[in-house]
C-alpha cells in the first residue's frame, strides 16, 4: 500500500499482513461470531497518527485487563452466533426475571427496519444527551470491537465494565442454560448485559437496536415508549420473510401498547401491516411524509444543510455531517422519535429547542458509513450489505464526492443478495476487487468474481483473496490516473469487512 507506515523500531512487531493472514487461517476454524468479536483484537493496526474522528475501542492497554476481556469473548463465541437462530424470546425473558427486571427500570426507545437502524440510533442518542438526558444505546453489529455494542453517554462501555457486567450474570446464564432446551445465544447474553448495565448506569432513556426481526428478537422484552421502523426492504429473507409485508409484520410486533410508532416511508404493503399492528394495540403513528419528513436538504462541507419538518414544527438550519438522502431521511426519523418521547404531537404543537437540535444533530457520527479513513486517494467506507443500503450508498456517494473515477472493494457474506448489491454500485465504480473478510460466513472471492464478471464484464474485475492485498490493489488503481486527478476507492459489502478495513488504515 503506497502509504504503509514505517517502524525504525530494531524489533519491530510482526508485520500487519502476515497478521492478516495467520487471523484468516485462524478464524476458518472458529465460530463465524468469535471471528467478528476478535477482529478488533488482531495485529492488523496500521498505526497512521493519531484517531480522526469518531473512535471505535482499541485493545486494553493493561495486558491483564486484555487477557479478561479474550476469555469473555471466547466465552461468548462459545454460543450460537447470531446466524443461528431460535425464534423465542422465552430464554432472555428467563434471565432477565432472574435479574429483577432491569429493561423495566429505564423508558426506551425500540427501532427496527432494514436499514439505517444504527445511524438513527446515534442521532436519538445525539439529540437526547443535547438536552442532558443519561442514554444508554444498544446496536448490532459492531465495527471493530463489541464492547461498541453496549454505550453510555455516547461512548462505548470500557473494557473493564463489560468485563465486571460479564461476570455479574455469568452464574443466572449458567442457571437458565441448565434449565432451557437451548443454552442462551451470543446475542441474548449480551441483550442483557447492555439491559443490566444501563439499569446500574442508571440511564435516564434506552435507545435500543433490534439484531433481527422484531417480534422474537432477544431486545423485545422492553415495552418501548416510542417504536420506530427504519425502511424495510428484502434482507435475511429465509428468516423473516420474502415480501415487505412478510418481513413487517416480523418487525412491528415491536410496536407495544399505547405506544408512539415513528414509521419512515415504507413499501404500501409493509406501511399497512404496520398501521394495522398500531391499531390493535392503540398506538399512535406518526408518519414520515405526512406528520413529519424532510422538506429541504442542500449538500454542504463535510455533510448537509437541513430543514425538518418535525411533529411540532419546521427546524431550520440542521447541519448533518453525514451524507446522502438517506441520512437526511434518518435524521428526519430521529427527531420525531425524540418529539414522541418528550410528548411532542397531537395537542403539544410546539418544537423543540432549535439550539440544542442544532448541536446534538452538528455531534452525530456514524463508523463504516460513508466514513472517509483516508486522503490521496481518498478511501471512503459503507456497510452497506443488501441492495437497499447499496443503492442508497451509491446515490450519496456520487451526490457527496466529486470522483473523477472510483474503484470499488467488495467483500460480502455469502447468505446476502451479493448480485443486487454488485448491481447497485455497478454505475459508479469503474473497476471492482472482490476480496473476502476473515469470517466463515464471507463468500468464497472467485464465487464473489464470477458474479461480478456477469455485471462487469471481465475487464473491470480483479480478484485478490486478502483484504489487505484488495485495498493495496485499489488504491494503485485509484492512483493510476495522478495524485490530482479525483479518483477514490469505496470498501464495501459486509459490516465486517468494514471493520477490518478500518483496522487495516489505522482507524483504532
């Protein structure tokens, strides 16, 4: 890679891509999950300066700390991943009432949809800490580390707490697992962990992320105040469903009574299935493009200008510094989810303070969305992982960033719609490298390449095994046409290849 840092050091530590390799033969023969959970704890840092940014959790520093935190997460791996799935939520429902309850203990604030699910749930957070609420948020997957899952006051829980929250109710699992059919998942202990740790916190407000689905998700044992249903377009079919109106009737069993449900723009058939589950259970909807949305948006330095149209009110003036349409319409999502939670709406038409909207939406960040990690040739990354999310990916991309030409990275799972997502970038990239990530769910690269060849044609694809190889082949592609001329590279795919990439360009 043309920017790979230099140690003078006479006992330098082991080279980044022989770490990379060794991780990849490593994680083919662990649990696809383990894989995710360790990512950040590989020799693949590319120390480039100081973090820029928002920061991800790097590795304790105290080697103690470090060796606790690997055998937790070797404890965890130790269970069904979240691609193995029972739906049931009468295991996590067990442990909790073993634990006295602690989703009861703090209002909350419950989303689901497809996409934009994590970005709507750092703007909640944003906005709700603006006015000096604790929050505690809860979202899936991660980008480098899982201690990124479980945050309090916008920041990822330290080591050491999500050790000690572990090992607090370590024995009640061990005490539902003997008395279960099935021993509890990765995802059901860690649902609650972060339920346990927000309740000692103690946060004044949850904002929790669904990790599949809605109505048997281990996060649906809270009766969320305030339900929001990010777009819902095909994704995990061959669990949720293989129609909108499928997979939304999955996902607004999350919508509780008396609750407010926010819906962003839906599908006419999976907007009817929401409106009918809100109407048994007597909640209150709220609708994007009819009691809230976006009425302008203008791109600007390092994001966009915004005028919301809130459940109280027009707000003006909202800078957003993350790109697309997509984003505008999250943040038009967010702030009528925080209207709902302090009561704004029908017989409260009043907006909120502006300055403090102003700020909270001015501090959002989101990793691994359309995130730029590094400069000449700018290398831009997005999660983006079923075509809904690469579709929107590729519009912001060409609003956002004025490439001369841009060559695409692409490491997918082999459970996604690999074609819809290579067919949505196939307008904006002038050339793609399939690679492939360290987990044992990626798709196999020349698998990967045979797709890309049908889109492509044969010309335009290159296929390199390893992620570190991919992104040195890109970017000798982008820098083919000048240091001046505009090209850039996009990672993309698989939330994991992601993370793994940011590790690679020396995002900690």
């Amino acid at each position: 890679m043309s920017e790979r840092p230099q140690n003078d050091d006479p006992d330098p530590t082991p080279d980044p891509t022989d770490a990379f390799e060794e991780m990849v033969e490593a994680e083919t023969q662990r649990d696809p999950d383990l894989a995710v959970i360790e990512a950040g704890s590989r020799t693949l840092r590319a120390q480039a300066g100081p973090p820029q940014g928002d920061q991800v959790p790097a590795r304790p520093a105290d080697p103690e700390v470090d060796r606790a935190l690997r055998a937790v997460e070797e404890e965890l791996g130790g269970r069904w991943g979240e691609t193995k799935l029972d739906p049931s939520i009468e295991r996590i429902a067990a442990l909790l009432d073993i634990l006295g309850s602690p989703q009861r203990a703090y209002p909350s604030i419950h989303i689901t949809g497809t996409n934009g699910k994590t970005s709507t749930a750092r703007m909640i957070e944003a906005l709700l800490a603006g006015f000096e609420l604790r929050t505690g948020r809860y979202t899936s997957p991660h980008v480098q580390s899982v201690t990124e899952r479980i945050s309090l006051d916008g920041s990822p829980i330290s080591a050491e707490r999500f050790i000690e929250t572990y090992r607090d109710i370590a024995p009640y699992v061990e005490m539902v697992d003997g008395q279960q059919e099935y021993r509890l998942s990765f995802f059901e202990v860690l649902t609650a962990m972060a339920y346990a740790a927000f309740a000692d916190a103690p946060v004044d407000v949850a904002v929790v992320e669904v990790g599949m689905g809605g109505t048997w998700d281990a996060t649906n044992v809270i009766d969320g105040d305030v339900a929001v249903i990010t777009p819902i377009s095909l994704d995990h079919t061959d669990r949720l469903g293989e129609t909108p109106e499928q997979i939304a009737l999955e996902k607004s069993g999350i919508i509780k009574k008396d609750a407010t449900v926010v819906l962003a723009q839906q599908p006419v058939d999976a907007a009817s299935v929401m409106l009918k589950r809100a109407v048994e259970v007597d909640a209150t909807v709220a609708r994007e493009g009819m009691e809230f949305g976006v009425l302008s948006r203008e791109v600007a330095v390092g994001g966009q200008m915004l005028t919301l149209r809130g459940l109280g009110g027009e707000y003006p003036e909202v800078f957003l510094p993350l790109h697309g349409a997509h984003q505008a319409h999250n943040a038009a999502v967010a702030l009528a989810a925080v209207e709902a939670f302090f009561g704004v709406g029908a017989g409260h038409a009043r907006t909120l303070d502006i300055d403090t909207i102003r700020s909270g939406f001015a501090s959002v960040s989101s990793p691994g969305r359309l995130e730029v990690v590094r400069r000449s040739p700018t290398v831009v990354l997005d999660a983006a992982h079923n075509p809904g999310g690469a579709r929107a990916a590729a519009e912001a991309v060409t609003e956002a960033f004025d490439f001369s030409r841009l060559i695409g990275v692409v490491g997918a799972s082999e459970d996604k719609d690999v074609r819809g997502v290579l067919e949505a970038f196939e307008p904006i990239f002038a050339e793609v490298v399939v690679t492939r990530n360290s987990s044992q769910r990626a798709m196999d690269p020349d698998e990967l390449a045979a797709i890309a060849v049908e889109i492509f044609g044969a010309e335009r694809v290159q296929v390199e095994p390893r992620l570190d190889d991919a992104l040195e082949a890109a970017i000798t592609l982008a820098e083919e046409e000048g240091e001046f001329a505009g090209a850039g590279v996009l990672v993309t795919g698989s939330v994991i290849t992601v993370g793994e990439a940011r590790l690679l360009l020396g995002r900690n």
